[in-house]
C-alpha cells in the first residue's frame, strides 16, 4: 500500500480509536516524514471542519482544571501550522488523554462506586434522594458522604450535622450512618440525626420504625434500640449511651423544613438549635439561663428576623459583640 493510502487508511483508524500501538506508530512515522504535507492537512482540515461541536462543559478532568484555566491559545493561520506543530499538539492530547484514561481506569479498579460529599452551607436547606431511593434532608452546616449506588451487604453512609432520614426498606442491607464513633443502623424507618463535631452530644430521636445504636470507643462497645417516640442521647465526653421517651418526636417532620415549636424549651436549648442551623455563638444573660420559650421560629428566614422574633416574646434584646451574639434583658 503506497503512503498515501496508508496514511488515509490509519488516519481514519486513528479518528475511530481503532489503532493498535503499531498503527499509531506508524501513522506519527508518517507523519514525520511529512512528504505530503499539503494533502495530509488538506484531508485532516477536512474532517475536523465536518465534525460537530460539543458543548465545553465537563471536558477537561477536574485534576486538570486549574491548569487548563491557565492555558492562552494564540491564533494562527492555517497556512502557518504545519504538520510538526500538529504533532506536537497531537502529542499533547495523547499525554493528557493517557493521563486521564489511566486514572479513570485506576479509580475505577479501586472505588467501582464513586463516593460524593455534599456540604449544605449556613441557612440553606437540602432534600436529596440516594440510588435506593432513601430521601434526606440536609440541615445547615452538615455534610453528609454517599456512594453513587450501594454495594455489598451494606447500604454506609457518613454525616457531619443534622439529617432527617427516610429510609427505602432492604431487610438484606441494613442502612447505616457513621458519625464519628457512632453507627446508626436501621432496615427502613424515618428519623432524625444531630450529629455536630463540635458540639459533645449526638442525638436519634426516631419518629417511625426502629434504629439500633452502636458507639465504639477506645476500651469497649456499647449498643441500644429504640423503636417511635424514643430518643437516645450519646454523650462523647464520657462514651455513655442514654435512651429516654419523646412523645414530640413528630415535630422533625416540620423541623426538616425549618420550621421549629417550642413548648416550655429552655431558652438554652433554643440558643443551641439557632447556633447550629445559622452556625453562630449566641451568649445568653444570667437572667435568661433558666428561662423557658413558647412558640415557633422559621430558621429558614433571616438571623436578624429570627433572633428578633425570639427576643420579642422573651421580652429580651439581642446585640452583636465581636463574633457573637448576646441575649440581654
């Protein structure tokens, strides 16, 4: 076969990802030469003004990304960019292609399920629904990690924050939320989880089904159940596992949305619910310590209204001081 057929030949090849390394490296050795450099391009300039533009959006890797913002192509004249420009360029494209199949490939062997962290910010609100079906929604400030889809005997997922769950029912795959030390287990039920890093509790409180608790530490394991209208209180500092009733378990059917009542909560544990949905320090006065607040907040609206609010009924004012926030008689 005479080059120039050869070239056509492993020229469409190439466009088809159908060369083997030794009609790649022929078709480059051809290249090279470049003895019909007009034709060759000719027959290149041809196929590329024939193909149809894709959108630009998720071409390039992520790893690649800062790079590439920082990549400036110049113009040129066709008539300028011969064929060793060309196989530079071509070269280049083989290099990043190679890169990025290459750990595609890698990531792929390691982790067949690609694993996602979604991280909801202050005030904002999020309902989302994982591969099985199970609906959650993500209070602010908390950060939950999912699998693309399930795997195994196990449906694991982790939450840094406050969640309600609605669990898809799998008798074969319990559904299981790591918080630090702490696995939530449960086969199909609804329910909230408070779990704040920083905070030294972590709160189930269970409105449908049944969950199974286990904290692990250090020096032993220790497990629980609860079953509707039950809460159990994990206190961190001392690794103990408390369980107690909770009649008003319904109402994180509306706190999932953002909407709060209170009946005769302490002032203390509401500054606690404001902290952790606007994720803010409230200081509260003296006078304030053993107080009880009734009523209903909206933590969806803005800081100042809700804090307004609070102080209007509590016969109270509130001030910014530095980096917090104070509640004053």
């Amino acid at each position: 076969m005479e080059e120039k057929e050869q070239f056509k030949h492993l020229y469409n090849l190439y466009l088809n990802n159908q060369c083997d390394a030794a009609e790649l490296k022929a078709f480059f050795a051809l290249l090279d030469k470049g003895h019909s450099d007009e034709e060759m391009m000719a027959l290149m300039s041809n196929t590329w003004d024939q193909t149809n533009a894709l959108p630009e959006t998720g071409l390039i890797p992520p790893f690649l990304q800062t790079a590439a913002k920082e990549i400036r192509i110049a113009p040129t004249r066709r008539s300028s960019f011969g064929l060793k420009q060309w196989i530079g360029v071509a070269a280049t494209l083989l290099i990043f292609t190679g890169i990025y199949f290459y750990k595609s490939a890698i990531t792929g062997l390691l982790n067949p399920n690609p694993k996602y962290q979604f991280a909801n910010a202050s005030g904002k609100r999020m309902q989302l629904q994982l591969a099985d079906g199970t609906k959650v929604w993500l209070s602010p400030n908390s950060k939950l990690g999912y699998p693309d889809k399930f795997s195994g005997t196990e449906r694991l997922v982790s939450l840094d924050g406050e969640a309600f769950f609605e669990v898809s029912h799998d008798a074969k795959h319990p559904f299981i939320i790591k918080s630090g030390d702490v696995s939530t287990t449960v086969l199909g039920t609804s329910f909230n989880v408070t779990a704040f890093t920083q905070q030294h509790t972590i709160n189930i409180t269970l409105v449908t089904g049944k969950v199974a608790v286990t904290l692990n530490d250090q020096n032993n394991t220790s497990r629980d159940t609860i079953t509707a209208n039950q809460r159990i209180i994990i206190d961190k500092a001392t690794s103990s596992i408390t369980k107690v009733d909770f009649p008003d378990a319904a109402t994180f059917l509306n706190k999932r949305l953002g909407l709060y009542e209170y009946n005769g909560t302490t002032l203390e544990e509401v500054a606690r619910d404001l902290e952790n949905q606007y994720n803010i320090k409230i200081q509260l006065d003296a006078d304030f310590s053993e107080k009880t607040f009734y009523g209903n907040l909206n933590m969806t609206d803005p800081l100042e209204e809700t804090l307004s609010k609070l102080c209007i009924v509590m016969e109270a004012k509130w001030k910014k001081n530095g980096g917090h926030y104070v509640i004053i008689k």
